[in-house]
C-alpha cells in the first residue's frame, strides 16, 4: 500500500495519523461490528479507548467498573462478543467478573490490558486467570490484532 492510499483508507476510517502508531494500516485487523464492552476506571482512557474501538469497526458499550460491567451484560439486550477489562479498575478480579458475566453470557471471550508485570506479578496473574492479555502501552496494530485473535 502506498503512503498515499495508506492515509486516504485512514481517512475513510476515520483514524487519525497520530492514532496510527507509526504502524501502515495494513498491519491493523478492522473488526465487523462485533460489540465489544471496555471497561477501564480512567475516563481519559475510556474514553480513547471507545473511540478507537469504534474506528476500528466495533460497536461499543463502555464500564468505568465491575457493577457497571455485570449490569452491562445483564441488561444490554444484546450479546456482547467480548470484555475487554483493564486490570486495575479498584476491588475487582478478573476471574471473578468473568463468572459473574457467565451467568448471563456464558461463553463470553476477554481480553485484559494492564501496566503491571502479568508475566512475574503473582497478583496481576490471579486478576486474569487464563485469558489473553495485551500490556499497556500498547500499539494500535498489536491492540487490533489480539482483538481479532481473541474473538476468533
């Protein structure tokens, strides 16, 4: 892709150059509106973050912490595709937020995003559990793919 095609299909996304990340947008996955719920207790951060899930062809519904993600799932009206939490919203653990959703999703696919050291902090490892995770900062390109990845 030329730079010139690059920024036009930025453009028509709607994408900035700066959110870009130096990354060509061929290395970034677009979804197909699947509805993602982010959830993160920095409104500057949630804020960012809807906005470009939304360019990244997302529908989104956002939670700033762990009652308003069950009351999200348990009265959205509709299926949510996946969780995307962010570890340290305050008296929260990601494996139990998951069993609470499953009551009214089963099946529901996460992803985490943190600042801590997932790989050697025990604690930032039991706020996951298994599921997949992406530390912050991250990149739009890496950000979409584990996305696409995690839903697929």
């Amino acid at each position: 892709m030329t730079a010139q095609q690059e920024a036009q299909a930025l453009q028509h996304h709607n994408i900035p150059n700066n959110m870009a990340d130096q990354a060509n947008l061929s290395a970034i996955t677009f979804g197909h509106g699947e509805t993602i719920l982010l959830a993160d207790c920095n409104a500057n951060l949630l804020k960012l973050g809807s906005s470009l899930l939304s360019k990244l062809n997302y529908q989104v519904v956002t939670a700033s912490n762990e009652n308003q993600v069950i009351k999200q799932f348990n009265a959205s009206g509709k299926k949510i595709d996946l969780l995307i939490l962010d570890t340290d919203i305050p008296r929260s653990d990601g494996q139990n937020i998951m069993d609470k959703i499953n009551i009214y999703q089963p099946q529901t696919k996460a992803l985490f995003y943190t600042v801590c050291d997932w790989l050697i902090d025990p604690d930032c490892r039991k706020k996951i559990g298994h599921a997949p995770v992406i530390s912050k900062p991250y990149n739009i390109s890496e950000f979409s793919r584990m996305i696409y990845q995690t839903l697929h």
